[in-house]
C-alpha cells in the first residue's frame, strides 16, 4: 500500500482548485455530486 497526501495547491478535480473545507462551495459540490466553477468571494466558511 501507498499512501501520499499532495499539497493542497496541487490538487484539481476537472482543473478547478478543490473548494476549502466546510465552505458553501464545498457544500454546492457535494450537493451537485460535481466539480462546478466558483469565485474566490464565494469559497466561504460556513
């Protein structure tokens, strides 16, 4: 088995930056069970 954890700024998911945890924009992902284009202004903390 091999596990490696990337830098965060290295992850994409269809070439979108993955959202920050716990953000309305990572609520929307989950909801849409897909990557969705978003602004910086609405990666907020919930």
């Amino acid at each position: 088995i091999h596990i490696e954890q990337s830098e965060r700024d290295l992850l994409r998911v269809n070439g979108l930056e993955i959202p920050l945890p716990n953000t309305i924009t990572e609520k929307e992902w989950k909801r849409l069970d897909k990557a969705v284009p978003y602004d910086e202004k609405d990666n907020a903390v919930v």
